[in-house]
C-alpha cells in the first residue's frame, strides 16, 4: 500500500469511448478527472479495423486511430491518463476507494465505470491449450500470421461476419461455423458473407475439438442434426462469439443483472452507491456502440458533477 493515498474529485475507470468521452465533459466541468487506463487503452475499438458508422466521419476511420482522437480532445482539456488497471475497489463509504495494480490506493469523491466488455470464449480445454497458438478472438490482430492459409472462425453475429471478411482478404480460406440453422448478422453482413467466395459457412455445427502438435492444424466440428463429424484442416482458429462485461470487480458493491452488466437507475447512469456511475459496454447489453457508450460517457460525467455540486464538493 503507498504511504500517502491520492485522493481525486473523479476517477474514471476504463478508456473506450465511454471513458474518454466522461474525461472530455469531466475536465472541462474542471473535476480535474484522473482516468486509469485498464488491461486495454483504448478499449475495443483498438481491435477493430474501420468505423463507418460514428457520427462525423463521413469517410470512416480506423479504431485505433479514432481513439487517439478522444485521448488526445480529453488530454487537451487536462485529464490525467494513466497506465494500470483496477484490481479492486471498495464502496463501502462516502470517499470511494480503488487499489490500481494490487498495490496503489486511490480514493475519490465520484467514481465513473467504464470498463467495457472483453471476448467470449466456448471453453473448450483444446481452446485454451492453443490460445495465441493458432487460436485467437481477434481477427484484426491476429489474422496477418495466417496470410494464405485456411482458417475457421466461430459464431453467427456482426462481429463474426465481418471477421470473416476481414479474414477471407488475407487467407485461403475461411470455414465459418454456425451453431444454429441461420446467423444473427445484421442482413448487410449477412449478405456481404454470401457474396465472398473463399468463405463456406457451415450451419448446425459445433466446435468439438481444436487439433494440433505445437500449434493447430485442424478442428473438428459436429453437425448437431446428423451427429456427423468433420475435421476441418485449418492452421487458424478465431472465436468471434460475443463478448462479457468486466465488472467481476464491482460484483460484491454494485447491483449486476444475470448476465453481469451493472445496473443503473433507468434515464441516468447511477448505480445502486451514491457517487458511482456506470457508462459504456459495462452497463449496456442491448446497444453495445461506440456512440451509445461515448453518449452515456457524457451523462456519467455530468450525473458526477451535479453529485459532486450537492454534496457541495468544490
Ligand atoms: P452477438 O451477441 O451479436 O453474437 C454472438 C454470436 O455468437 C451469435 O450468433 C451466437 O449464436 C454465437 N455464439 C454464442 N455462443 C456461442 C457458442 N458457444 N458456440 C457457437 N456460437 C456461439 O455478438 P457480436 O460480437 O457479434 O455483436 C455484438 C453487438 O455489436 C451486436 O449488437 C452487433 O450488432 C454489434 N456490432 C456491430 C458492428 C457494426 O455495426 N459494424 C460490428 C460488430 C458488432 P446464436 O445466434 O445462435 O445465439
């Protein structure tokens, strides 16, 4: 434990578009926000290659870059971004307490969360065996090692399709395997899938097994109607099915619903503890956008600030 505790009017956990998007209203309302950055900086949006579909960029831009942009406008206004991730937190009283790195103490008036989510796995044993072996949730960065190649990649939603594309540009081949007899993909994902002709998408099927020596070389697939089983020869497997909150740290403070996200009071975003604000991917299971997390930023940042006015905190 550090010998003298920081405290601050606003700490911001987390920084994806909700994050950066609570230090901007935060810093320019002058609560001097100090934002610790998490596992990822920059959040999901790191992974993905363009955004078409985030106001005012009329020609799209790259993740990445986009964040650099909000990083760089919550800079500008003198928010103090940080490297490390929060290990745990206590809300028990009125000053919030969060330990950065299993060591630093810090404590603030007002806490916003915007942790995000992070990929699902199908928790097969052969799946972690080989993770950054062959088998990857994140196309964007991993697809390169596999220029060439065949590869199969798991699940039947937008992130899954347009993994799959994004894949096919590189490799051989793509198998893209979905466990239901249709795919949850918007209809233009869909139908960009349909019309790239190294993808073959095949219905039904599960994953059984993930193959390999050193690194994988195949996996074996099962068709849920026929109990058939196929071997798929492929050096790459991705695992596009979904992702989870990351809010384990908040499970023993903070109301949570059955599957994790944090639970806000409807029209604002206070949880359950005065002071605590929940935004982004965290709080969100149905919108799940850069602009709806970076919109709910905004709102954690000025529910702190009229908290922080009423409890007469200057
Ligand atoms: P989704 O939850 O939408 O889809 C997950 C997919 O994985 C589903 O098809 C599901 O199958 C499948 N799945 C889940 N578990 C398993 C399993 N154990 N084995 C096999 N398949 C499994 O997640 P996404 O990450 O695709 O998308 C999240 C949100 O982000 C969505 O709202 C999406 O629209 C949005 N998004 C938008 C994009 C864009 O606009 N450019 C790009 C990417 C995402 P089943 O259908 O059978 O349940």
């Amino acid at each position: 434990m550090s010998e003298k505790t920081e405290h601050h009017k606003c700490l911001i956990i987390g920084s994806g578009p909700a994050g950066y998007t609570a230090a901007i209203y935060a810093a320019r309302a002058d609560m001097k926000p100090v934002m610790i950055q998490g596992m990822q900086p920059g959040g999901q949006l790191t992974i993905t290659t363009e955004v078409e579909n985030y106001p005012g960029y009329p020609k799209g831009t790259m993740g990445p870059e986009m964040m650099e942009d909000f990083k760089a406008q919550a800079e500008r206004f003198g928010t103090d971004i940080r490297w490390g991730f929060v290990s745990s937190v206590d809300f028990s009283g009125p000053v919030h307490k969060v330990i950065v790195d299993e060591k630093t103490e810090m404590t603030a008036d007002t806490i916003i969360i915007a942790t995000g989510a992070s990929a699902k796995w199908l928790g097969l044993e052969s799946e972690q065996k080989y993770n950054g072996f062959g088998v990857s949730a994140c196309a964007v960065c991993d697809g390169f090692f596999f220029k060439g190649q065949d590869v199969a990649i798991v699940g039947a939603g937008d992130t899954a399709a347009e993994e799959a594309t994004y894949l096919a540009k590189l490799c051989k081949k793509v198998y893209m395997i979905v466990r239901r007899n249709e795919m949850r993909a918007s209809k233009a994902m869909q139908h960009r899938v349909m019309n790239t002709p190294n993808i073959e998408v095949i219905y039904n099927s599960e994953t059984k097994e993930i193959v390999g020596d050193k690194a994988v070389t195949g996996a074996r697939i099962i068709d849920r109607n026929s109990g058939e089983e196929r071997l798929l020869a492929v050096t790459g497997f991705f695992v596009a099915i979904g992702h989870e909150p990351n809010t384990q740290i908040f499970k023993d403070w903070l109301d949570l619903d059955e599957t994790g996200y944090i639970k806000t009071i409807p029209g604002s975003t206070k949880t359950n503890i005065p002071g605590v604000f929940a935004s982004g991917d965290a709080q969100d299971h149905i919108y799940r956008q850069a602009v709806t997390a970076a919109g709910t930023g905004c709102m954690a940042a000025i529910d702190a600030e009229r908290y922080l006015a009423a409890q007469g905190v200057h």
